[in-house]
C-alpha cells in the first residue's frame, strides 16, 4: 500500500537525518 511505502521511505529518511546530525561532530 501506499501508506506502507511512504512511512519506508519517511523511516529511511529519518534514519538519515539522524545519521548526518551525528557525524556533524
């Protein structure tokens, strides 16, 4: 379903984000 795909790509994105915020060290 489409809200399936859009919360994967939202939980990929946020891992990212997450990810970039703690190698700004």
């Amino acid at each position: 379903m489409l809200i399936s795909k859009n919360a994967k790509v939202f939980k990929i994105a946020k891992e990212k984000l997450e990810a970039d915020f703690l190698n700004l060290d």
